[in-house]
C-alpha cells in the first residue's frame, strides 16, 4: 500500500526502546551500517525477485513522528523527555543503498544497505523487513506460477484471500512485478495502474429466473469480449446456454470460466463443443485454488488463461520469506569498522562490513555466471571474457529519493528481463547460483570470526 499517512510507530517497542538507550549513552550520532538480507528462497526454488523499494522509500520520505505519537509513548514511562523532544524533531537524513526492483535475488547477499546514525537506523527496521518480506515472496510465488504457465496468462484473483487490507493491496503489486497479467483488485488498479480483470461470480446466475437469462442480460451490458461463468449448476447445460447466449448477441470471442471440477478433462469437453459450434476463438479460463504444482499438471489441457488467488496472495506452500536486518559496521572517526553476528548455525553467520554486490556476465553471451561481494572500497578485477554490473545504487540521500519512481510495468519488464539471463539449467533447478565473496572480505570474516572465538 502507498503510505502518505504517518506510520512512524509501525515499529517493534525495542527499537524504541534501543534507540533511548542509543541516546543515553551518547551514540545517537554513531554512524551505522545495516544490511538486510534472507536466508533462504521459498519453496525451494532456484532464485527470489526483490519487491517492495517502492513502499520504503514513501514511508522514509514521510517518517516523522506527530504529537499523538509523542503523547502515546510519554504514557508508557520508558522515555525522558529529552528523548521524547528528540523524536518530535525526528527526519530521517541517512543514506539508502538498494537494488533495483524487480531485480533477481539470491541468499545472503544484501539487497538494502542502510547508512545512518544508529537512531535513524534501528527506528526504519520493522516497516523495512515487512515490506520486502511480503513483497519479495508474493512476486517470487507469482513469477514461479507464472513460468510454470508456460506462456498463457495469470490472473491474480486473491484480494479476498488476502490476510489483510494491506496484503490485498501490495500483494496485488507484488504479483504484478511477478509477471501476472492483470488483477481483480480495483484498489490496486487505482493505486499502481495495474491491469484489472473480473467476470462474475455464480451470485450472478443465482439472481435471475434461469442461466440463459442470466447469460443474455450480462451480454447486454458487456458485450466486449465477455466471459461466462458455466459451472454455476452443470457444467453441460452451463456451456449450451454461454453458446447460446453468444449466438443471439453475435458474439464469437468471448471466454468460458471454469471454478471447480476435473479441469483439464471438462476443458477438453468444453473445447469440443466450441469448436464444434464453430466458437474457435472463444477462450477457456480456470480458476480454483491453482498455483505452479497443479497449473503444471494442466499445460496439456486447451486452457487459455488461469485465475490464480489463495495459493498466489498467501503464498501457501511456504509463506516466509525471512529477510533479516543486521549491522555491519560502524564508524569512527571517518573509518568503517566491520562488525559481525556469530552462530553455532554456520548459516546464520553474517557478511560483514559495508559492501558492493556484483554480478558477474559473460560478455558474449550476457548469462549471469555468479554475484560478488567486496569491501566498499575494492576494485573488482575481471578476466577478458567477463562483464560485471553493480547491482547496489544509492536511492536514497539528504532526505529525499535520488531516482525517479519507475511505473510498475518497466518494474515487471525488469524482472523478465534479468530472469532471462539466468542459465537454463539453474531455472529446471539442475544447478545452484554462486555466491563469492572477494578475498579481501573473505579475510576480514574469518578474522572477526576468530577474535569473537
């Protein structure tokens, strides 16, 4: 959702309650560096797409906290009112590195580094993670459906579904980004200028005499390529009155929905009798609780177009994406010092220091062989037959967005475009995707490593 309206205490209680003990103790002007970053891809899959830059940098731009704000946090006894004076002056002036959404993602390389005192840093956590976490795994599930399409159109039906106002409404964006053609959420047509579809439901059917009537009084008013719902009662008899219908009104390039049944066996039946009655342009459209496993199952069958929405908006096989927010360094004195988290779980061991993430071409053919990352300040070294981009841009800086907002189509067009120079044999899940770190970084991790030893 686009937030204008102030959400400054859309935070967990800690990071206020951190941010006091940062001004207590006279680090209120330490500059930090945080990266965020996950772990894992969802459902195992062979890469992720990085959603929700856009919804930060409008929640950064407006972030301040009002006198309602400062009352409500005055009644929970945890704040002087030196801090208080503080937060009610509050504007974010750190810098924001990011990728571009839209971009192809993989484990444990930064997709935002933050740069800002640790105040400013630790109060943006919260509403940072929630944004990439639901963005970034709705429009990787939403491009999984859609590759697995094979070409035919996705539909994101999932608005009421959706766990929320909010996931309604960035879910549908998220779905877009994800390659999905449209949406039924108008909101969300409203809001990002996303392609809206919709036909009807079987309330529709239910509210007249018979189907037929049904059928023909819909004609009237929308005789532009329509589509019919014909499983209200049976799906035979369903199909005869869409055909019906159509001949009276001369149409021969509406569509047929189907929304429950054997969906490939009844789209075969259904693509018969169309062609039969001489409907060949007439389309077949599916819906019911679909995602990439059963569309899978069903690239046999003459459908046309899916209507996908629980599985899609909830992400219901494995529905976290489990980015994290961790400090990297810190500043003393004009130098960056590393800093790194250590675990007994080698995976959650972090990539210290304020980086460059690179990802390496072949210059011939453009696939992307492998990311890397370096210190800051390294210069990547590369033999003649590579390319490299560098996929971290500053975004943010002095209070304002340094781009201008990219509409959600060139976002959408991005991702497909970075998708497509991804190896083959990394998207039929046949090889893994390298993640290197220079050796400099490589050093300076076992270095920290081994003095927290």
């Amino acid at each position: 959702m686009i937030f204008k309206q102030n959400l400054a205490l859309l935070c967990d209680f800690y990071e206020l309650t951190m941010a006091h003990g940062y001004f207590k103790n006279g680090k209120k002007d330490q500059i930090c560096y945080f990266d965020i970053f996950f772990r894992r891809i969802p459902d195992d899959g062979e890469f992720a797409i990085f959603a929700g830059l856009e919804n930060i940098l409008t929640f950064i731009e407006n972030l301040h906290f009002d006198k309602e704000d400062i009352d409500f946090l005055r009644k929970q006894n945890f704040f002087s009112e030196e801090f208080l004076q503080f937060l009610s002056e509050f504007k974010f002036s750190g810098e924001i590195y990011a990728l571009n959404e839209g971009e192809v993602i993989f484990p444990n390389e930064p997709l935002l580094c933050i740069k800002a005192t640790a105040i400013e840093a630790q109060l943006l956590e919260t509403f940072l993670l929630l944004s990439i976490n639901h963005q970034s795994l709705i429009a990787t599930k939403a491009n999984r459906i859609v590759r697995a399409a094979k070409g035919r159109n996705v539909f994101e039906f999932g608005a009421r579904r959706a766990h929320g106002v909010g996931a309604a409404l960035d879910g549908a964006r998220a779905a877009i980004i994800g390659g999905c053609k449209a949406s039924s959420c108008t909101l969300a047509g409203k809001l990002y200028d996303i392609s809206l579809c919709g036909t009807m439901a079987h309330s529709w059917v239910q509210m007249f005499e018979d189907e037929y009537t049904a059928f023909c009084e819909y004609l009237k008013i929308y005789p532009q390529n329509p589509t019919l719902l014909i499983d209200t009662y049976n799906i035979d008899l369903g199909l005869e009155n869409a055909m019906r219908a159509f001949k009276h009104f001369g149409i021969k390039e509406g569509a047929v929905r189907l929304d429950s049944g054997n969906l490939a066996q009844l789209s075969r039946k259904i693509r018969k009798k169309l062609d039969l009655a001489g409907f060949k342009k007439c389309k077949i459209i599916v819906s019911n609780s679909l995602d990439e496993t059963s569309i899978k199952t069903l690239l046999k069958a003459p459908i046309d177009s899916f209507g996908v929405g629980e599985k899609l908006i909830t992400a219901s096989n494995n529905p976290i994406f489990g980015c994290v927010y961790k400090l990297v360094a810190i500043e003393e004195n004009g130098i960056i010092k590393p800093k790194i988290k250590i675990s007994e779980d080698p995976e959650k061991i972090i990539n210290p220091h304020f980086k460059k993430l690179y990802r390496i071409y072949d210059k011939n053919s453009h696939e992307a062989l492998y990311d890397k990352l370096c210190i800051y300040n390294e210069n990547l070294k590369l033999g003649s037959k590579l390319e490299s981009k560098e996929l971290l841009s500053l975004v943010f800086k002095e209070g304002k967005r340094t781009q201008k907002p990219k509409t959600l189509s060139e976002i959408q067009n991005y991702a497909k475009e970075q998708i497509s120079k991804l190896n083959p044999k990394l998207l039929k899940a046949k090889q893994k995707y390298a993640i290197k770190l220079s050796n400099k970084l490589e050093k300076i991790k076992n270095s920290l490593k081994e003095n927290h030893l």
